[in-house]
C-alpha cells in the first residue's frame, strides 16, 4: 500500500522561516518534516511512496533520491502548473494502490497509522478523514459525522455569526480508496477539502470521520512552526500516539464544567463556569486526556431528543472554543433505573452499567482511547462521580463543590503533579 506526500506548496505564510527551500523541506529538531513522515508511516510498514512535488521541487529529489536510504521506495509526480492539494493525485492515478494514505508536506505528526487503516478498512470507506478537537473550531474547517462515524456536512471557515457545531476538526490526513479519483478532473486545479471531498458526498460515496487525540499539527505560519518544534523536542509529539497508553482526567460535565441549574434539556441552558477553560487547558499542558462522563437521563426522561442533546454538547464545545479550550470526548449514559412514569421513554428505563456510579463510560473511553486507568483521575461535583471512579480503577477520585468558580483548577493543581 502506498502513502502519496503533497509537496508542492510554496510556503507563503512561513517564509519568514525559510524561503530558500520548499516547504516540505524545513526542518524540525533537524531533520525535513516530510522526512520524519517517511520514517513515521515506515516504523507501521508502508514503503511505497509517491511525492507530488511543485515548487522548488528538485530540492526534495536531491534530499531522498529513490528513498533506498531510507529503506523505501520513492517516485515522484513533478507538477508543471499548480494543480491545488487534489488536481496532481488524477495525474498518478495508474501507480496508486486500492487505498492509499495522504499526507500534507507540512504537517508534524505522530498517529498509529495501523487503528487508523483498521477503522478505514471495518467501514469499507471510500475516504477517511482524521478529524479532532482543537482550540481554533471557529477558524478550522468543521466535519460533521453522525454516530456510525459517517460525514454528514462539511463546513468550512469562515463561519457565520453564531456558529454552533461540536469540536471536529478536519486535520487534512486521510487515507483514499481510488474511487475517489472519478471526482478528479484531470488537468484541472482542484482541493481536496474545498473541491473533491464534498463532491463525493453529494454523490453518496461512503466518507467516515476518524477521531483521534493524537498529535496532527501544520506548520504552515511561524508561530506554528516554532511550536511543533517545541512539542517534538519535549516529546510531546510521540507520547500522543494511541500505540502508547495515555493518562486521562474524567469530568463530570454539570456542576463542573457548565452550571448545574437542574437538569439541561435545551441548548439555552448551557452555561460555562467561569474560568473552567483554564482548568481544560492546564489538564492539556500537563500531557492528560479531557474526558466528560455524564448522567444524561434527559434521554429517558423524555425531556429531548439524542439529536437535541447532541446540539446540547455542541453548544458546550463551542463556548468552549471561543475560549480557546477544548476536551477529548464526550461519553454519556441516557439511562434512568426508576420506571413507571406515563411520559418517559421505556426502552432507557433500566439499570445498566453506564450510569455512575457504575464504571461503564470511564471503561468504554478507555478502550477508545488506550487510557491508562490507574494513572487517571475522576472528577466530579457528586458521590456517584467519585464512586464510579473508584469503580473503574483510577488513581484517584476527587468531589469538588458544584459550580465553584476556580476549584476545578485549583483540584487539578494538587493531584497533576509535575
């Protein structure tokens, strides 16, 4: 299987770095980024490689040659007019494999390539996108899926005022069945996000969101650039690889992320408690998962819909957003154990191992997300948080009191040691 590398970019936004070599060609911690891509899909076993090259191009050739260096095998497809991030993959067509990953040339990764084909591969998907959280979704392009993973919408930036959507970013990596290809016109300059990409959803092709925490950065502007050189040189690049176990805080969402004023069955109802992105961000900083696990018996009780209770959360996510913070996911149980009410919704009137204090949802996120459970923490405004961390097995659970401005923050500050 092959993996083909966009490089063709000419780096505008980033020449300050270096305008002397192509993009691709910049080096972080001392080596190309495109090079640590080779060595990236290299150490899962994918060898073949195919580099769409424009703008200052013979540069990459010099640098890789055929890639026997390197242990690979490198060809390259040398644009003569710039043909976008999608109009050079029609041109090399012929040599693609049946699913094929693709990289931006600018962009510092480290993600376990072999979950990622998994999940490509269990839904037979014509394309899929790796999407996830970050702390701009009001200037990233946002994809919308439904709950079997399946894009529904694409919408790109700029965003209208008043923008609702939950945090899933497109991160521009994707793996590609040559389907695709028909929705290329040769020839022609065309993108993939903007061109090729919500043309096969019109056509009904079958497009999934792959969502990961892992570390997926451009390099496209200076002060990004600096950064992912920050990040790969504390490691931080390489611990987020779902190959390693990560450490995650759980969080109750009312009363400690939002203000608990009874149950929230309408988006109108969500609150922040002030100061909490600070307490998202500094759980970030110190290398841990953000992770909600919540009650959510609005479900049972009939009082909204899971699509009402998904615009709930994405109302959450956006003030989040504003703020600059974000979390990892969002685990949440519709249950209620008590029966016997003439408007509630039967089929979620049961008891079942999701409903803290129950450990069900820490265990599921868990699988997910390759977390480490004894070096987790739960965090929560009641008993049934705390017990259901106790539950799961985590290092520690902690009750903090119900939308207290600061004492997330001031919690997190005692139990995340350096």
């Amino acid at each position: 299987m092959k993996v083909v590398i966009i490089a063709g970019g000419q780096g505008t936004r980033i020449a300050s770095v270096n305008s002397e070599i192509p993009k691709a060609m910049i080096p972080v911690c001392g080596k190309p980024v495109i090079e640590h891509q080779v060595e990236l899909a290299k150490r899962y076993g994918y060898t073949e490689f195919i580099f769409l090259i424009g703008y200052l191009g013979e540069n990459i050739v010099q640098h890789f040659g055929n890639g026997e260096r390197w242990g690979v095998k490198i060809s390259y497809y040398h644009e003569q007019k710039p043909l976008g991030t999608a109009g050079a993959l029609a041109e090399v067509a012929d040599i693609l494999s049946d699913d094929f990953f693709v990289f931006y040339g600018d962009t510092v990764m480290d993600i376990d390539m072999e979950r990622m084909m998994t999940f490509h591969r269990q839904h037979q998907a014509d394309a899929t996108l790796f999407i996830h959280p970050n702390d701009h979704p009001y200037d990233s392009d946002i994809v919308e899926i439904d709950h079997d993973c399946r894009v529904t919408h694409f919408l790109h930036k700029p965003h209208p005022e008043g923008f609702v959507s939950n945090n899933m970013v497109n991160a521009a990596l994707f793996i590609f069945n040559k389907r695709i290809i028909s929705s290329i016109e040769r020839g022609v300059k065309s993108h993939i996000e903007k061109d090729v990409l919500p043309t096969c959803l019109k056509k009904g092709m079958g497009l999934y969101g792959y969502i990961s925490s892992e570390y997926v950065k451009d390099m496209g502007t200076p002060d990004r650039y600096y950064q992912v050189c920050q990040d790969w040189e504390s490691g931080r690049v390489h611990s987020m690889n779902y190959e390693h176990p990560r450490k995650a805080v759980f969080l109750d969402r009312d009363g400690v992320i939002n203000v608990d004023e009874g149950l929230v069955y309408k988006p109108e109802k969500i609150k922040l408690i002030e100061g909490v992105e600070n307490a998202l961000n500094y759980i970030h900083e110190k290398g841990y998962l953000a992770v909600i696990v919540t009650n959510q018996s609005v479900i049972a009780r009939n009082l909204c819909t899971f699509e009402e209770l998904d615009k709930i959360n994405a109302t959450l996510e956006t003030l989040l957003g504003k703020k600059h913070a974000y979390i990892d996911g969002i685990y949440q149980c519709p249950h209620h154990p008590d029966s016997g009410y003439p408007e509630e919704r039967k089929e979620f009137k049961i008891k079942c191992n999701c409903r803290k204090p129950a450990p069900g949802l820490l265990l599921q996120a868990a699988k997910d997300m390759n977390i480490e459970l004894s070096e987790s923490f739960m965090i929560g405004d009641r008993l049934s948080d705390v017990q259901a961390g106790e539950n799961a097995g985590v290092k520690q659970s902690v009750m903090i009191p119900t939308n207290e401005s600061g004492a997330l923050l001031e919690t997190l500050k005692k139990i995340l040691l350096p």
